[in-house]
C-alpha cells in the first residue's frame, strides 16, 4: 500500500528530502564529508554567507509579529514568578516549561519575553514560534536553523572557523544547504561553549505545533543536554523557555520517558488560589482596556461602558482568547444600534465558550457555502495563501482553459469578501489569510475519536444543548477539505498557458511565477492534497497522465516542484520517472504497457532509474511493478511478447524488468537508496530480486553500511544473512575510523549506539580514543569515555590518548581524560 509510506510532505520522500535523498546522492551526506573548495579570495568569508544564507529558513520576526503586544500590567505575575526569576538569573545552562490551555496567552507572553529580555552584553535572544498553518513553522529543523541564524547574525564572532569547519563537515557549505536536527543542534551546543559565547536564551513558543517526529528529536536532544550526566551545560549558558499546551505527550518527552529531574513548570492557569486570582487581575485589566476602546470606537456613554464591563466579568474562567472574541462579536452585533438595552441584550446572550463565541462568528454568514468552501482551503492549504492566490482558488472552474478565462478581482474587493463572509474566524495580514488562532482549526475539523476531541476541545464540558444547536463545529472533513484543493491545483494545472510558454531557465523562475498566479502553490502541492484527499487514482487516471507526461518536454509544474528540493533539476525526467517518483500506479502501469517503453532508461542528471526513485521515496508497489516488468502486463500480451522478442533478442529480453543493480553517477543502487530511509518491504523486494548488499558507492558506503550508520537495525539483519560475514565487521570498523577521523560525532554515536566496539585498533594498535583525541574532537572523546574507552590504551608506539592530546595542545582534552583517570606519570616520563 503506497499510502503507507507518505512522508509528511505527502510525496514519499522523508523529511521533505528532494527525491535524489538530498543527504546521499548530492555527496553532502552525513558519511561522506565530501565538499568542493570555494575558489574565493576569502573562503571563509565566502564559507560565512552561504552558511548564514543556508540557516535563513523564513522571516521568523514576521511570524513573532503576527502575535499581539501585550497590554501593559498583563504578564506581570508571570514575571515574578520564582522559576521564572531562578532561571532569568540562573549563571549556568537551565530550562523552563510554560504549559497553559488555548486562549491563555502562551503566545502574546513569548513575544513579550523576546522584546522584554533584549539583548544586553552577554544576553543573544533567539526565538521561533511554531505554528500549525505553515509548513515551515511545523519544523524543529527550521526552529533551530532560524536560532542559528539570530545567534550568528547578533553576535558573527561565534561562527567561528572551528564552527564553520563543524558545518562543512556536514554537508558542502551552499546557500541551499539542509541541515539535519542533531546536526545543528550539535552546531548550537558547540557555539555556547566557546569563551566568548556569554548567554544564550532561546524562546519557543507552541511548541506543541511541532510535527510529532520532529518534536520528539528535539526534545530527546534537549533532555540530553540538560540531564544530569552531561555536564557541559555547567560549563555553559544556554538557556531554553518553552510554551506549549500541557499535552500529556510533551510531558512524557520532557520529564517521565527522558528524565529531566526537577524540570521547572509555570502552568499559565495558575497553581494555586494566590495566582488564580492575580491572573483574574491580569484578564480583568485586559477586558477593561478593550473596553475602552470600545468605548472609544462606538462612542459609548460612562454607564453602556459598565454594563459592559459588569457582563464580560461576571463570566467566569475567562480566557484573552474568549474575551478578544466575545467582545468582537459585540462590537459587531451593536455597532448600528446602540443602547443599553442593546447592550443588555447582547450581555444576556454572550457564549460561555470559545466554541459557542466561534458559533456565533460563523452563524453571520449570509453564505454558508461560499464560507465553508474558502475556510476547507485556509484549513487544508500547507501554507497561507495570498489574496489573489484565495480568489483565483475560489473563481476557477472545471471548464476554464486558461487564465484569462477566470474572473479576477481586485486585492481590496477580495479583502473584503472574505470579511464579509467569514468576520473575525480569519485575519489578513500582509495580504495573507491566517485562521485567528489554532483553536479555529480545531473547532472546525474533525477528528479520527471522540477521545481525541474530547482531550483537545474538552466536548466532555460541553452544554447538551449547544451541542445539538451547533452548526460549525467539526464541520470540515480533511479529506474533503484536501480533495477541494487538489481538484482546484488540477485545474490550475492543464491551463494551456504552460504548454505554449514553457519555462526553460531557471534564471527567469520568479518573473514567470509572478506572472502565473497560484502556479507556484500548486506545482509544489497538489500531490500531498491528493494523498491526504479521499480521491483514488482511478478517478482522475486521466488528468494524472495529462500532468505526468513529458514525452514533449518536462512538464513546467516539475520543474517549479523540484525547487523546493534546492538540488539541480533531474534533465531528461520520462514519464515513467515522474510516475515512479510520486508513486503513482496507474500512470506507470501504462507506461509499461508501451512496446518501446525504455523501463532501464536513467535521468541526465543523477543516472538514476525509475526504480532508484521509487525505491528511495517508499513505494513499495512502483517497485514490484517495475522489476516484474512485462508481469505488469495482461497474461496473454505477456505471453505473445516475450515469444516474439526471444526470436529477435538474446536474454535478457528488454522487457524482462528493471535491472536491481543499476549504477547511478555516484555509485548507488536502489537498494542503497531504500536502506537508507528505512523501507524495510522495498529492501526485501529487492534482495528477492537479486540485489547484491555488497555493492560500494563511490565513497566506500554500501546498503548495509548506510543502514548501520542510521540505525535501521531492521533492513540491517535483513542484509547482513546475505552480505559476505566478513564484510560487516569491516563495514563497522570503517565507518567508526572514518567517522572519528572527520570528526564526526552524531555518526559515532549512532555506529556505538549500533554494536561498533570502543576499542577498535588500526594497524599500530592505535584506538580511536587516541585518534579523536590527537585531532581535538573533544565531543568525540567525551562520548568514547562515556562508553567506557580504555584511558591509559598505548599503541605500538607507546603513546596513550592522554600523550596525543598534549602533543596537540588540547587542553581541555588532557583535562577530561585525567579526571577520568588516565596515568600523568606517562606522560610525563614521555
């Protein structure tokens, strides 16, 4: 089932990997180390940009200031609270939790805190704030790369050379460079140990909005680092404070399964009768400034203030979410009749609930259908849409052509269309549509248990009778929602604009997308909404041929998707390629139903087959039909085929299946492709059909190697039964040697993590110990110690660890190894 392995991106590829596996074929993966030289008068200057360009993800201060400013004498108690004061003043690395339920502020407070602890000497505030309506902001990998970026941009003496080596070491420093979580993560703790580093604060905020698996990387990374066995962060100051919902799962992350004992938690509702009340003053202060403004737009006499103030107040459990809300909705519903009756009348029917306030918002639509058509696109679109984007959504037709066919309108008319018919439920800031705040989406969408809702909604409170009145609320379906905008990116996609003006260069992408409205989105995201949609291939074989075919030219959407790849485009992409790279099954069934299909055929770029792709990206089906081949084909076509090829061609006939062994530019088969991104059924498809484990790339890695190094212990056993015995102890010892010589410490760890032993020798009886430590790789050698690497072991030579570190001037290595025990008196009779 090829629906089984969608990443996130809903295309097959991991992590939003472009479909090449952007960490291995591009020779910027975690083993190679492979780079070209800059031939720049400056490299390091030159290494500098591309790093900082490379770390730039999105415009993080825009995203921060989407979120309100708080209203002076708000947050106060917050600030005096002891964990906050014991971690603003804390000397050394600590963490902070601020849990709180929706609607209470998490977010105006993370602002507050950026611009209230602003940089001072040896302060750098860095932050990100997640959010679930844009891909981006969904990303651990981009919430620390954006931290990075602050921290390097505020204080440029951190990116150090030994920094910018560290980064080189990953991947070849290029403005388009993709780092992984731990990598920068590893970047980050480097940078906060260096003398000048002074304190870092890093603010998330929502953290909770972080896709699960990232989120899980993180926090296991951040539990590590402030766990009681590391003892790094006494030696630093790097300090997190993070907001989140107070999910039973964060805390599972943050203290049971990871153990960070004694993890302060500051719970916004408040512990205790004390801070119960002082967050009461808080909100009440809030309700009366904007009251006042209230006061001051409808211009309201002192007493139709009262009766205002004396009806929001008497509600109890207020929230800022449910008072910015309800009192929207007031001013709407008595702006064209004020009076104290009015007033009184709408007091006597104020929602008790965020939902019912959210009810009542939507219930003023005099279009419900036109309402519920644009908010299906705000809720399922993987980023906000603009404007004009929005209304050519909402005008396209099934019938129009081309884009001159669809009825325009201009940005302000469309501005306030969507005001008109949705009112506060959605906001518009630098003409982008956003929903007013995480809870919408979850009052609107469904979900798979009532369990869940009732965990995130809270349905078990609900009135009865509210909830029989209720209209909006799980009114979306995903799949609908994903199949609407799928079917709209179809359109969009066989206008005939494309086919008689073609993009060829890259160097004129922006003006031609410019020029192409919602092209862009569409191109890059009409396969994650026919995967998330309800839609079955067999519904649209026809439009997904139309799309896919590039027996003319590549079609212009692949060349704009493969952008978001950020690697050089694939020239020469078949059909068959494109079909196999989104696991489509029903174009590459008809693919191989085409006498002079060429089934073994590899793009100009990669040298890569349809089967290399598909093995890569997941789909497990794509690949059974290409190494069948001719078996895709009806029994009886199959039969008369392979007859009359037999009296033409010598075996193998060229229909006989894809060859599993097929070379691409770097030396990398499918199997390689599938070990590496852990597609266990693939790799045994394959193994099945011949595939040889043993096969090296160009840089000595090989299926098993890869597996290994990445802890896919599964696809591991599977090819260590097949691969020569002595080849997989050969394979450990390699990497180990390899990966300490470039000083590469995630790929130790995870090759210790896998069985590789502490006390691998060379050819002089030299351990690694002594290797990293001769070299500086001071993370290195601690995570040896920690595994119990021999202090005091001596090569042929008579040198210890202890002797190579002195020889370098690693100081603070010698001094590691001394407090673990390693002889000084043979050193010094050295």
């Amino acid at each position: 089932n090829n629906h089984q392995r969608i990443a996130p991106g809903g295309t097959g590829h991991q992590s939003h990997f472009s479909g090449q596996g952007q960490q291995i074929s591009t020779g910027g993966d975690i083993i190679n180390h492979y780079h070209e030289e800059q031939n720049d008068l400056n490299p390091e200057r030159t290494a500098r940009e591309g790093i900082l360009q490379a770390l730039y993800k999105l415009p993080y201060g825009q995203q921060k200031d989407r979120n309100s400013d708080r209203v002076p004498g708000t947050c106060e108690w917050f600030m005096g609270h002891r964990h906050f004061q014991d971690w603003r003043n804390s000397k050394s690395s600590c963490m902070l939790w601020v849990s709180a339920n929706p609607g209470c502020g998490k977010s105006v407070l993370a602002k507050y805190l950026v611009d209230e602890l602003k940089a001072i000497d040896q302060r750098t505030i860095c932050y990100f704030f997640f959010k679930d309506d844009f891909e981006n902001q969904r990303s651990a990998r981009i919430a620390l790369s954006s931290v990075l970026h602050q921290l390097f941009t505020q204080k440029d003496s951190l990116l150090s050379s030994d920094v910018i080596k560290r980064f080189k070491s990953y991947k070849a420093v290029s403005d388009n460079a993709n780092y992984g979580i731990w990598e920068l993560w590893d970047v980050l703790a480097m940078a906060a140990q260096q003398q000048n580093a002074g304190e870092i604060v890093c603010i998330l905020d929502a953290f909770d909005e972080c896709t699960d698996e990232e989120r899980q990387d993180l926090a296991q990374l951040l539990c590590h680092f402030y766990g009681v066995s590391n003892s790094i962060k006494k030696m630093t100051s790097l300090k997190f404070l993070i907001t989140s919902r107070p999910y039973d799962k964060i805390k599972h992350d943050f203290i049971n399964t990871l153990n960070i004992p004694g993890l302060p938690v500051i719970h916004l509702k408040g512990d205790g009768d004390a801070e119960v009340r002082m967050i009461t003053r808080e909100i009440d202060i809030y309700i009366e400034n904007r009251v006042s403004c209230i006061q001051e737009n409808l211009h309201l006499t002192a007493n139709e203030k009262w009766l205002l103030l004396k009806g929001l107040k008497a509600v109890p459990n207020q929230t800022y979410l449910w008072v910015y809300l309800t009192l929207e909705w007031i001013e709407r519903e008595i702006s064209h009749k004020i009076s104290e009756s009015e007033i009184c009348k709408a007091i006597s029917t104020l929602p008790r609930t965020v939902d019912e306030a959210y009810e009542k918002i939507l219930a003023k639509s005099d279009n419900s259908e036109a309402t519920k058509k644009l908010l299906h696109i705000v809720v399922a679109a993987e980023r906000p849409l603009s404007l004009a984007e929005m209304d050519l959504a909402l005008a396209i037709q099934h019938s129009h052509k081309s884009y001159e066919e669809v009825p325009g309108r201009p940005e302000a008319r469309v501005s306030a269309y969507i005001r008109h018919i949705c009112g506060l439920f959605v906001t518009i800031t630098d003409k982008k549509i956003y929903l007013l705040h995480q809870t919408a989406k979850e009052f609107l969408v469904t979900r798979a248990s009532m369990a869940f809702r009732a965990e995130i909604l809270g349905d078990h409170h609900e009135n009865p009778l509210v909830r029989r009145k209720r209209h909006w609320k799980f009114s979306l379906e995903p799949s609908e929602s994903h199949r609407i905008l799928c079917t709209i990116c179809l359109w969009l996609l066989l206008f005939t604009d494309y086919q008689n003006e073609p993009i060829t260069l890259e160097s004129k992408m922006g003006e031609y997308l410019d020029r192409y409205i919602f092209l862009e989105y569409a191109s890059k995201h009409w396969v994650t909404h026919f995967r998330a949609s309800d839609m079955v291939e067999s519904d649209v074989a026809e439009q997904l041929l139309r799309i896919c075919d590039s027996s003319v030219r590549v079609p212009t959407w692949f060349r704009i998707y493969w952008t978001k790849t950020q690697t050089k485009f694939p020239e020469n992409f078949t059909t068959l390629m494109i079909g196999s790279y989104f696991g489509f099954e029903s174009v590459v069934r008809l693919q191989l139903r085409l006498y002079d299909i060429a089934i073994n055929s590899v793009d100009g770029t990669y040298g890569r087959s349809a089967l290399s792709w598909a093995s890569e990206n997941g789909f497990d089906a794509i690949v059974n039909l290409l190494i069948k081949g001719p078996n895709a084909r009806p029994k009886g076509l199959r039969a008369r085929l392979k007859s009359a090829l037999k009296k033409t061609f010598r075996s193998p006939v060229p229909w006989e299946g894809a060859r599993v062994n097929v070379l691409d530019y770097f030396d990398r088969t499918p199997l390689i492709y599938a070990a590496w991104n852990g597609h266990l059924d693939i790799v045994q498809q394959l193994v099945k059909a011949r595939a040889n484990p043993d096969i090296m790339d160009r840089i000595g890695g090989t299926a098993i190697s890869y597996a290994l190094c990445l802890g896919k212990q599964d696809i591991a056993n599977v090819l260590t039964r097949l691969a020569h015995t002595h080849a997989i102890d050969t394979i450990r010892r390699d990497l180990l040697w390899s990966a300490v010589k470039e000083g590469h410490e995630p790929v130790v760890k995870r090759l210790l993590d896998s069985g590789a032993d502490t006390e691998v020798l060379n050819e002089k009886n030299k351990t690694i110990l002594a290797m990293a430590a001769g070299r500086k790789h001071t993370d290195i050698v601690r995570v040896l110690i920690e595994r119990g690497a021999d202090v005091n072991a001596a090569d042929v030579d008579g040198h210890t660890p202890l002797m190579y570190a002195l020889e370098c001037g690693a100081a603070d290595i010698a001094r590691m190894l001394t407090e673990r025990g390693a002889d000084i008196n043979v050193a010094d009779v050295d």
